[in-house]
C-alpha cells in the first residue's frame, strides 16, 4: 500500500500540471497564466519559429495593422535563422522561449529540461539581444519538475486561453480567425504560429491569410493589442 501510494505521489508530481492547457482549473491550481490581467488587452503570440517564410509573413501582416505580438521562439530554429529573430525584436515585438529543441517534457529528465532551457535562453538571448523571461513548453505541456525548475529560473509561464489549431491540416483561415476571434475578450492570449517546423506543412500560410480576419475584429472589439511580457 506504501510503496502504491509512494508511486502515484511520484507520479502526480510528474504528470500534474500537464493537462493545464486544456483543464483551466490545473492551471490554476498550479499557477500557470493562461491570461493576462484584467485591463490589459489582447495578446497574439506565435510559436515555433523562426520560419524562413512564415515569419517574414507574419511581421508583414503585423506592420501592416500597426499590431504588436509575443513570438516563443525555438533555440535551434534561432540557430538557423538569427537574423530573422532579431528582425521580430527590431519590428517592436516581444520575445520568449519555447525550448532549445521542441520535444515533450514529460519524457525529459530534469537534467536534460534543465540544459535545453538553458541552451535555448542562450541561443535566442544572444541572436535577439534580450533576455527573455517568459517561457511556454512545447505543446504546452509542462512536467512538475519542467514548471519547478521555470520559476527557479525567474522565469513567467504563459500558455493561452484561445487557440486557432491553425497547425491542424484541415484548418482554414476563416476556421482559424473564428475560433480566435469568437467572443474575444479583455485578458486574452491568442496561439498562433508562424512556422511549420512541427505541424502540417505550410500551415503557417494559413495563418497569414487568417491574420487580418484576427486583426479587424481585435481592432472591432476596442481591445488594444499588447505584447504578453508587458502584462503578465
């Protein structure tokens, strides 16, 4: 009976906060923002990248509608294209971290997390010339050691609180603008990506296509549109 107890202990600290994406009352529970402070706005955030083409994309879209977002950028796509992920911070856009290497935590060993946060806050510190401290895993999966080690870093977790599942192939931009755009409201995060690294391939093209959809109806509602490291 110890020892089952002792097992699901173990395993609960392990597995615990890994259904927080989806299951807001474990993010609570452990203290990962799916939102923004009231009165803060709306935030667009984009993972995965850099992309060669997608990111260009994305910025051009963004300029366009004189829009600010967060992009939680992979160490070793920054590794191929440093230019591009300083571009993001040259446009006026927020940086955070998404990982050295986009792989599922919960099959990571505390020590292997611990040295790909660390590489990728190096890696994409160096090329953007900040020092990045919001930071979302991969799917947006944390371990309980994964999310321990982030706060011993000082670091701020942030995933979202709606999401346009524009990585799925059979997504279209007007599925992806309305699922985002659907009752949008004051504090929200939206998921977005600018890469197809790790989904159906040109995805990413998509997105562009839905962005302006998000943007006129985030302009609509009266919500400024704020960059995430400036409001959590």
């Amino acid at each position: 009976m110890r020892r089952d107890l002792l097992t699901g202990a173990a395993a609960a600290a392990w597995f615990g906060p890994a259904a927080a994406p989806v299951v807001r009352p474990v993010a609570a529970a452990f203290r990962i923002a799916r939102t923004l402070p009231t009165g803060s706005g709306v935030a667009l955030t984009f993972d995965d990248g850099p992309h060669r083409q997608g990111t260009p994309a994305v910025l051009e879209a963004l300029d366009r509608s004189h829009a600010v977002a967060t992009f939680f950028l992979v160490g070793e796509q920054v590794e191929h294209h440093r230019t591009l992920a300083a571009e993001i911070v040259a446009a006026g856009h927020a940086i955070g971290i998404h990982g050295h290497r986009h792989t599922l935590l919960l099959r990571r060993s505390p020590r292997a997390v611990r040295d790909d946060l660390l590489r990728a806050h190096d890696v994409i510190g160096s090329a953007t010339d900040t020092d990045p401290q919001l930071y979302r895993p991969p799917y947006g999966v944390f371990s309980g050691p994964a999310l321990l080690l982030v706060r011993r870093l000082g670091w701020q977790p942030l995933l979202w609180s709606r999401w346009g599942r524009d990585w799925e192939a059979r997504a279209t931009p007007h599925g992806i603008a309305a699922r985002v755009t659907r009752e949008l409201g004051d504090g929200d995060v939206v998921l977005l990506h600018d890469a197809d690294h790790y989904s159906s391939p040109d995805s990413w093209r998509r997105t562009v296509s839905a962005l302006p959809i998000v943007l006129e109806a985030a302009a609509a509602s009266g919500l400024p549109l704020v960059a995430a490291s400036q409001s959590t």
